[in-house]
C-alpha cells in the first residue's frame, strides 16, 4: 500500500475523539523557545480501531504549566485536595502514577501543525478517568462521568 511523502512527515494521526491510553515513555527536556522545563510523554493507545498507535503531549513543569499535570494526576484517582510542596513534586507524582501501569482516557482534537498551518497534528485536549469502555474513532462519546 503506497502513501505520500507529505502525508507521514507530521506522524501518524488518529480521527478526533477519546482513546484510552497507557504511558509508553517519557523524557525530561526543556521547551525549544523560552528553556522552561518540561516532560514529553508519549502514549499508546491500548484498544480500539487505533491500537498499538502512539500519541503525544508535553507537560511544562512550571507554577503556569503545571495544570496538565494535575489533569493527569486527577484522571488516576488524586485528590483535588492533595496538597503538593512544589512544582517538582508533582510531576514526579504524575511519573509515578503513570508508571504504575495506569490506563487515562484521553480526549483527541485536532490542531494546526506548528511549522506547516497546512496541515493538522493531534492535540491532547484533556485527560478523564478510565471508564473501562472501548473508545472507536471518531465516535461523539460524551464526557465520561
């Protein structure tokens, strides 16, 4: 089966809508403009029509950008009362959490690519609670809780 060059030079894609996923790894780096510190993670989708397909996202480690993950941290369980020292403790928490095997639902839109407005890129618009459900592409699934 053949394909274009222009079609894969963004990565693979997935259809809008939610996917349950499963940390597949992770590395500490900076952000390319400003040098802020930031996890990248990538995901693997774990069922579904898009199974096996990885997904990506960043976490900016800083008092403004660490939202993502208390997102992430409140999607495996935590408490919107646990109480966290610093930015830093939380995003080991999240780490940690997540290597313990935890399956998210993650919610997929669709976004301009960032070096090419052309095109579109998967965006990770925000993380639920694994409900158990098999999650299809494209399907209109509401929030699920």
């Amino acid at each position: 089966m053949g394909f274009k060059l222009g079609d894969k030079l963004g990565g693979a894609t997935v259809e809008p809508g939610l996917y349950n996923i499963r940390l597949y790894e992770w590395s500490k780096t900076t952000t390319n403009v400003s040098n802020k510190p930031m996890i990248k993670l990538q995901w693997k989708i774990v069922d579904g029509d898009y199974e096996g397909q990885l997904l990506f996202d960043q976490v900016v480690t800083t008092e403004e950008g660490i939202f993502r993950a208390c997102n992430i941290l409140s999607a495996v369980g935590y408490s919107s009362d646990t109480e966290f020292d610093s930015v830093d403790e939380c995003a080991s928490a999240m780490i940690k959490a997540l290597e313990d095997d935890a399956v998210l639902t993650a919610s997929v839109t669709k976004k301009p690519h960032p070096n090419d407005r052309t095109r579109e890129v998967n965006n990770i618009a925000t993380y639920f609670p694994y409900s158990g459900e098999t999650q299809t592409k494209g399907e209109d699934n509401e929030v699920p809780f």
